[in-house]
C-alpha cells in the first residue's frame, strides 16, 4: 500500500534531476505517473526506472513552452489512466545575464518556460478537475483532495543577480500559485509552492561536470555553476551542502500527501537552512 495509491500524476520535466527523482517517488507511493521532458530519450529512460520499480508510468515528451502542450499533457493524464490528481509543474532551465546584456528573446524563454507554460498546463486541467468534481458531486461520492505544486526557487523569493529573468518568473510563480489556491479551493485542489535552493543538477553542477550547455530548439544555453562560486554558495547554508534531487523531491512530496490535504496557498523552502 502507497500513499499515493490510485492517484494519476503529471509531472514536467521529469527526465533528468529533480523532476526524475520526484516522477520516482511519486510512482513508489503509488501514483501512475505521466512523464514529460523535452529530451525523448530521458523521459523514456525515468519511465523504464519506475516501470523497472514495479510503478506504473508513461512518456509525453515534447516543450512545455508549445501552445498546445498543456492539452496534450492533461488529455495523456486522462486517456491513459482515467483521471489527473497530481500536477506538478517543474521544467525548466535558466539562462543568465547582467540586465544590460539580457536580450528579450532571454527573457521571454525564461518567462515562457517557467510561467506561462504552468500557466497553460493548469488552464487545461481546469476542465477535467471541474468535471470530475461534478461528477463525484453528483453521485454523492466525496471529492478527493487534488494537488498542484509548483516549482520555484530562492531567486524567486529573494532575487539573484544575473537572472532578472528567472527571479522574475519564479517570483511569477508563487503568485500563479496564490491565486490558484484561491480559485480551486472550491475543488478540494491544493495549490502549493515549493522554491529549491542549492540543489546538485545539470544546473548547478560545474560547467565540465554538466556538460556545459543545453539544447533548446536547437540554440546551446549554458548552464552550469562556476566552481569556486558553488564552493562559497555551500559554506552559507547552515547544513554545510547541497541537497541533492531526491531531497528536493521529498520536498515536493510532503505536498502531495494526504497528510497535507488542509494546506494550501503556501511556499516552502527546500534550502538547507539557507534563504535570501
Ligand atoms: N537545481 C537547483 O539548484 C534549483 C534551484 C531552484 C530551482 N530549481 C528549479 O527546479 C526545476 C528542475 O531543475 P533541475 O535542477 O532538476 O534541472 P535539470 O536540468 O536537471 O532538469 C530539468 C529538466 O527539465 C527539462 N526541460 C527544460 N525545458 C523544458 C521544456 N521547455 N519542456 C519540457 N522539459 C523541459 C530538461 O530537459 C531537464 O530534463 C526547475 O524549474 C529549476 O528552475 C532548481
């Protein structure tokens, strides 16, 4: 017996670090998870682990950031397991510089992909969760409690120099999330935070250990954090070290759980002690 037993779960990006880990706990505690990551191969890959696990999941690969992928996620949900309980909107990458060098197209990916693609992701859920709340209301069945989590980060909560964008669409999202909460109270739907601080990924690790860039719609972004500056960033958080993904998936986790079902509208910081 899981936690998460029939519930049905959509969680992006999750062919790679932290999205991985949490489509991983997800699918342990029971939950049929849908898998989504930009890179086909990844995504197939966290599949195998959780089928290879015993857990039930499959593959929507494709960008978050495509207009009408937020239909296509939700109609995977619904076609291949009968319902969506869980949304966890995690993809994403950064993309850094001073303002002075920030073009718009910078600003406007790192926008699109971390706001307004969670933004289109639950418009489309909207109407499967009002169904199915009708429904259950209708045959005089209770109606779960349903669970959204978003993802952000310190830089959402505190800013960070060098990413103007990103601090901007983190922040963004603790208000989606906010507003959400209030919305979709009248559902049962939880709506819910979780903002990371140093968490070992693609994103954080040295630039030679991550493989330095990414491939977004063909254009190389670096990613990566400077050594020295990885150094110093853990001798500020109390605990003295990076988490690592499944820490910050047992983050995302708390909110999922049944324990959680009277908590709403808030963020948590998964950050070792450490907080801007
Ligand atoms: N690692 C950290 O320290 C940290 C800190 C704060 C917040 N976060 C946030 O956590 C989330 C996960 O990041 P991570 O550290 O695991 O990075 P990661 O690079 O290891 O994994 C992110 C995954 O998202 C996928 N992705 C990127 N753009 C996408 C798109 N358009 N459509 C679908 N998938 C896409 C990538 O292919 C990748 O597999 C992100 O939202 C990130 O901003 C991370």
């Amino acid at each position: 017996m899981g936690n998460l037993d029939n519930k049905v779960a959509i969680v992006s990006g999750s062919g790679r670090g932290i999205g991985r880990e949490i489509a991983l706990k997800l699918a342990a505690e029971g939950a049929r998870v849908v898998v989504n990551d930009l890179d086909a191969e990844p995504a197939k890959e966290t599949v195998a682990a959780i089928e290879a696990a015993g857990g039930a999941a499959v593959a929507c690969p494709g960008s978050v950031t495509d207009p009408d992928f937020g239909e296509l996620f939700v109609a995977k949900a619904v076609d291949t397991y009968g319902g969506l309980d869980i949304i966890v909107n995690n993809a994403g990458y950064t993309w850094d510089s001073v303002i002075q060098k920030m073009t718009d197209e910078q600003w406007d990916a790192i926008l699109d992909v971390h706001l307004k693609a969670p933004f289109r992701i639950l418009r489309a859920a909207q109407p499967v969760i009002a169904g199915s709340v009708k429904q259950a209301k209708a045959s005089g069945q209770p109606v779960p409690c349903r669970k959204v989590v978003n993802i952000s980060s310190l830089a959402g909560t505190g800013g960070n120099a060098g990413q103007a964008n990103y601090s901007a669409a983190k922040a963004g999202v603790t208000g989606l999330t906010k507003a959400l909460a209030k919305e979709w109270g009248r559902y049962n739907v939880t709506v819910n935070t979780v903002a990371f601080g140093l968490i070992k990924t693609r994103l954080t690790e040295a630039p030679a250990d991550s493989g330095g860039t990414i491939d977004v719609a063909g254009k190389q972004i670096q990613v990566g954090v400077n050594p020295n500056l990885l150094t110093a960033m853990e001798q500020m958080i109390p605990l003295g070290r990076s988490g690592t993904p499944a820490e910050a998936a047992g983050a995302v986790y708390l909110f999922c759980t049944p324990e959680s079902d009277y908590v709403s509208a808030q963020t948590l910081v998964c950050g070792g002690g450490f907080n801007l």
